[in-house]
C-alpha cells in the first residue's frame, strides 16, 4: 500500500490491532516516503467488562453499528483474528456493510482451523462467509493458499508472517549472544585450567 505524493493515507481498522502480526507489518524506518507515514491503523475500539476492565474482544469493529458510526475514519477493514464468536449471518453482514460504506475488505487466513476450536467446521463456515466476499485474501503459506483457492476459488497473495519478537529484543539478544562467544573463546585460551567449561547458552531467534 503505497501512495503517491499527493495522495491520502489509508487508514485501516483491523481486526483486532493489538497484535504482533499488525503492529509489525509497517516499514521499520523513521523517513517521510518510505512507507511508514502512509498507513494509518486504528487502535482496538475498548470493549468494558462487567468489572470496569477493558479488552478488545469480542471486537466492537465487527458490528454493523459501529462501522455506520465511524466510517469517516477508515478506508479499509482488515480482518485477521478475533472473529470466532461471531456467526457466519453476522460476518457477511459485517462485510455486506463495509461494501456499502464503499471500504475494502482484506482478510488474512491464519488458521484454516483455529486450535482453540474444537469443531473445525465452526472455522470453516466462519470462512465461508469472509473469503468469498473479501476484495482481497491473505495468508502466510503456499500451502495455506492452494487450500484457499480449492475450497473457495480465491487467490490469495502469501505474505510470511512478520518478526513476533520486537526488533530491538532480537538485538539485544544477539549481541548478548555474541558478547557469551566472545567469553567462552577467552576462557578456552586462558591457562586457567581450573575455569569451569563455558555452557552453550546460544540463543535461537525464529
């Protein structure tokens, strides 16, 4: 998603936000034009709970209501999670209103079945009512999207999945981590022979 000079940011309400999979989906620099100012992405709308605490679940963005209420503030209705308590009626009306407000609809399918359900064809019926209708679908894998395009004939662009660990953990890991090498080689040579063998405590980042 990139605009010309000139041209408006596109603003997104995703579902849900608060996520690792959207929070590091933008450009990680700081400079006007290379992306990171062109994409605006609304916070989760709160969700209160009986005891006064907030939660983005069950998401407020996926009711007709609140779509018709705020679509001044967004282009493009991006749909990734948080959708299971919801019925396949309510989803296609979800997406039938964000049409008729004339917003994009983008859904990313992240689990062809959901492990935390048990039925797999509660996912499946939920998906039957996104994928179909979405301006555009998706997903993380090859695999995910030849799946995709057999079940509902969609072609779904594969984006890996982003970092999950923030960027500045990974750093602070690697160069811990190669701090850990440089002691280890220190203590191999030294002619203490009494100093107890370093531990392999090398960390994997995924």
């Amino acid at each position: 998603m990139r605009s010309r000079p000139g041209e408006a940011m596109i603003r997104v309400a995703s579902v849900p936000a608060d996520h690792p999979y959207v929070a590091h989906l933008s450009p990680t620099g700081e400079t006007p034009g290379d992306g990171c100012d062109e994409v605006i992405r609304l916070t989760d709308p709160p969700v209160i709970a009986d005891d006064g605490s907030t939660r983005w679940w069950p998401p407020r963005i996926l009711d007709p209501a609140w779509l018709r209420e705020h679509a001044g503030e967004f282009d493009v209705l991006h749909v990734h999670f948080g959708f299971e308590s919801f019925s396949p009626e309510h989803l296609r009306e979800v997406v039938d209103v964000a049409h008729e407000l004339g917003k994009g609809v983008v859904v990313t399918v992240h689990d062809l079945r959901n492990p935390h359900i048990k039925d797999p064809a509660a996912q499946l019926s939920r998906l039957d009512a996104l994928v179909p209708a979405a301006d555009a679908v998706i997903t993380l894998t090859q695999g995910a999207a030849d799946a995709i395009l057999a079940r509902w004939s969609r072609d779904a662009v594969v984006v890996h999945h982003p970092h999950i660990v923030p960027l500045d953990v990974m750093a602070a890991l690697l160069l811990d981590d190669t701090s850990s090498r440089t002691n280890r080689a220190d203590a191999r040579s030294s002619d203490d022979s009494t100093a107890a063998p370093a531990r392999n405590n090398r960390r994997r980042i995924g």
